[in-house]
C-alpha cells in the first residue's frame, strides 16, 4: 500500500459503488469497499430475495433482517406522516431488494443533463456505458445495446404474463397507446414489456454480476459491517474516512474518497463531515467545512394505483409470479418533458408491502409522474452515525406535478373501466377505489386525495446533484467532485440533477461504470 493506505475507499456497496469499485479494481487499482450491512457471498444470498416476485422477501422477517435498512423514513408529501423508506443494505445494496426493474432513462434525459451544466453526460457520453453494463438476452446484439456484460436483460413472454399485465397491455392499446417491444430502444414510448435484471428466473445483484466476480482480484478488500461516519480532512482535502467497526473506530486512509452510499447516507455522511448548509450544521454542533446545498433537492416518482379485484384466473397463483411485467410510457398534455408520464401493471399490489396478502385475489394499475418538479430535503437530526436523517420528499408540492398526476388518475380509472380490463375483473372497482371514485370530478377533492394517498417508486435521486460549479443547487462538478474539496467525490444516485424518466438501478449501475473509466 502507498502512505495513503488505498488508492481508492469507496463507501457503499449498491449499485453505483460495486460497479465502481469492481472495475477499478480490473484496472489494478488498490480499493477498499466499505460496507454498512453485511458482505456475503452470492451463494449465501437469502432464497426468497431470489425471487421474481420481492413481495415474498419483504413479508418475511428473515430475509428482511440485515438487507433492508431499518429506520429509513420519509413523508411522501406535505400532508402525509413518516413511513418505511425501503433503502438496501448490505453488498448488491439496493439491487438486491428492488423490483428488479431493468428500465433505462430515455437517451434525451442526459442531454438534458449536458445542457444544464454537466458536461460530459450526455447521451452519446452514457450510451456505451449503458451497452457495457448489459447482456440482454433478445437486443444484444443491436448498437445500442450490449452483450456479456454483468447485468443479466430478460423480458417476460407474453404467454407467462400476469392478468394485471395481460388487462393494462390489452387496455392502453385499445387507448391508441403503441406497441413498443423494447423500451430501451431509442425514442421508444408505449406499451412494452419490463425488462428485468434476472436469469433463469433469479435475481441478478450488482453483487453476483460484479463483485463475486472480482473477489479474487489482489487489488479489491470489501469490508462488511463498517459504517462510516465521517470524511477526514487535512486542510481542504479528504484523506481518509472514520469507520465504526465491531464498536470501534478506526480512520483508513486514500489518495482518493469515493461516497456510493445512496441517496439516503451519501447525503448524511457529508454533513456529518461537515459539508452542507451551513446553519444546519451549527445548529447541531458541526464544524463546517463547506456550505453546500447537500440534503436539498431530492425527488422520486409519485405514483397513485387503482386497485382492481381479479377474477381467480388473473390473479397471482403462487408466491412467486412476477409482480409487474408490463409499462406504459406516454407523453402527458401539460407541455412538460416528452414520455413524463408512466403507467404500470400490478399483478399484485406490492407497493403496499406492510399489508399484502398474497391470498387475495387483488390486483392494480399504477401511473407515476416519470418527470418531477417538486423537490424535497434530507436533514440531520443528530451527529450521531447511527441515527437515520429526517426526510421529507414533499412530492406533488409543484402545482405541475399535481395537476398531471391528477390528469394521469383520471385517465389509469379509464383504462381500469375499459372493456379490455373488464376481463380481468371480478367485482366493483368503484367499490374496491370508493374514496377515489367519490372525488374523482372535483379537481381539489382530487388534489386532497392524491396528498393523502401518494407513494413513492422508491427512486430516490438528487441529494447532492451535479451541474455546474457556478450554479446554487450544485453539490458536485460533472467530474462528481464535491465543490471546494480536493480527493472527495460522489457516485450514485444523489448526484442525479433531477430523477430520470425511468426506475433508477441501471441509470446508478451506469455511473459507477462511467466514473471508474474517468477516475
């Protein structure tokens, strides 16, 4: 080791920093990754995360225990409480709990990105780190997609679609909505099946795809179990972070720091080390070292479902049926970004993880706004590493943000009441949706309604966002540099300008992919 001790620390092994740290160990860099939650090999993953279907790993204690970050809350709007913000803990992070959702953003997403100051994340900059990260088993072989990469591409047959996604596929294309066979493709919009990051039916993690791999590479220590609580400083620059291990701290050195820890913890390690709004920090008693908007500026998709009451021949048959095969992306009325709108089939309605009961018969569609305007703050309640920050999305506090997802209700109850879903339906759904059904003409009725009830996709993004230096909202340079500090970056989704028009694992797999080719 040199004087530093590693030529890279990369904290947080989800999707951002395993890629990152894996390649940059390729590359025969000395790395150290650092982990909160437990390392394990692959093999040793619990079954039920396996799953094609995540509802049966969050139901059950044992798979929950250690993998799932307790204490992570957020009210999802003004009007709303604190509720479990599901968060990855452990190596694969995040890509180990979530959906499995295989989405990219549309390519004009990172345009946007260059034009608001992040040169050099355009998408014809992040267009071959997307194919690399891929093996997509039916596209692989056109330009814009990739094989033999680490993360498995599988789309579900039609014929082993659920009756959720059968109904919303049947619906929208009688609404006029196209058929769209890869949504990955360039431009694509419509109905088109999810891609999913799974092989033969399993789940495939960052872990399986990048670190089981890379485990054996002399320049790679992955370290379970380190929760780190703040970035050392001598001078302006990071030297090193301090690490609590088994009760005790220790500080490891490198020429250069890397925080993957998420939109959640790579936010809160900084301002534990001082660096973000500068009264925030005084309040609590920290020393500042950069008065920076970190915490500020988070956002995730907003989405509303319609419950639907399945007949017994389109509901769920076991455990493990997928929950979700089949999106809808289209392009809302009110002038805002093209295909910012979403709608989504639920098999099963897993978004209500604390009270699905997979013995009834019940299904959904979903819309959520894939385009957000409303921001929200991620703050320190304490100094302390083990107590959790407070945070509130404040989502549809944007009247635009309010005002499409009423538009997009309105039209997911249409789709719900066509002749195409009617198959698929035992029962009332006006009955089974009365309080939404009640207001559903009242635009404020509405708006209350949607306040009360709306959730979150759980695609967290833009806690310490990117763009240009001279810009107030910017946390890191299009280099991911924290401003005003010399060898202390971040990589993951908090860097995010603004949540994609996508789920977001594939969009963080990509910028661990990008940052180790520039790092």
């Amino acid at each position: 080791m040199t004087d530093t001790g590693w030529d890279i620390i990369i904290v947080g092994a989800g999707s951002a920093g395993a890629a990152l740290a894996a390649r940059s160990a390729e590359r025969g860099k000395r790395v150290l990754l650092l982990e909160a939650g437990p390392d394990y090999r692959s093999a040793a993953m619990h079954e039920a995360w396996r799953s094609p279907n995540p509802v049966r790993a969050l139901l059950d204690p044992t798979a929950v225990d250690g993998l799932v970050w307790m204490g992570v809350t957020s009210s999802r709007t003004d009007e709303q409480p604190q509720a479990p913000y599901w968060r990855g803990r452990g190596v694969g992070g995040s890509s180990a709990i979530n959906g499995q959702i295989a989405i990219r953003p549309p390519m004009e997403d990172f345009d946007d990105w260059a034009a608001a100051g992040c040169a050099g994340w355009s998408a014809a900059d992040v267009l071959p780190y997307f194919a690399r990260l891929e093996d997509d088993e039916q596209y692989g072989e056109e330009s814009y997609h990739g094989r033999g990469g680490p993360t498995p591409i599988h789309r579900t047959p039609r014929e082993q679609w659920g009756g959720a996604d059968a109904g919303l596929a049947a619906a929208a294309l009688a609404a006029g909505h196209p058929w769209a066979p890869d949504v990955n493709a360039p431009q694509a919009s419509g109905v088109s099946p999810y891609p999913i990051n799974s092989r033969a039916g399993r789940r495939v993690t960052v872990n399986d795809g990048y670190l089981e791999p890379a485990r054996s590479l002399a320049g790679l220590i992955i370290r379970g179990d380190a929760l780190v609580d703040q970035v050392v400083f001598a001078g302006d620059r990071a030297v090193g972070v301090r690490v609590i291990q088994d009760g005790v701290a220790v500080t490891e050195y490198a020429d250069e720091i890397v925080l993957s820890a998420g939109v959640i913890h790579s936010p809160a390690i900084l301002l534990r080390s001082g660096i973000g709004p500068a009264a925030d920090l005084r309040r609590l008693g920290i020393t500042v070292h950069g008065d920076l908007p970190v915490g500020l500026g988070m956002q995730d998709h907003p989405m509303i479902v319609v419950e639907l009451p399945l007949t017994a021949e389109a509901a769920v048959k076991t455990p493990d049926d997928r929950h979700t095969n089949v999106c809808v992306r289209y392009t809302s009325g009110s002038g805002a970004l093209p295909l910012d709108m979403m709608f989504v089939s639920l098999n099963q309605n897993v978004l209500s993880m604390e009270s699905a009961d997979t013995s009834l018969p019940s299904g959904g569609f979903g819309v959520w706004l894939n385009q957000s305007f409303s921001r929200g703050v991620l703050r320190l309640t304490s100094a302390d590493p083990q107590a959790q920050p407070e945070v509130r999305e404040r989502m549809l506090s944007d009247a635009r943000d309010l005002a499409r997802l009423r538009d997009g209700v309105r039209a997911l109850v249409g789709l719900a009441r066509s002749p195409e879903a009617t198959e698929i339906i035992e029962g009332s759904v006006e009955a089974r949706n009365s309080r939404l059904f009640a207001v559903l003409d009242d635009d404020a009725r509405l708006d209350d309604y949607l306040l009360a009830t709306a959730m979150d996709a759980q695609h967290g993004t833009s806690t310490c966002r990117m763009g240009a230096p001279g810009d107030a909202a910017t946390v890191v340079d299009p280099s991911c540099r924290v401003l005003g500090v010399e060898g202390l970056r971040v990589v993951d989704a908090s860097i995010f300008p603004s949540v994609p028009r996508a789920n977001t694992n594939l969009a963080s797999i990509m910028v661990g992919e990008l940052m180790a080719d520039r790092l």
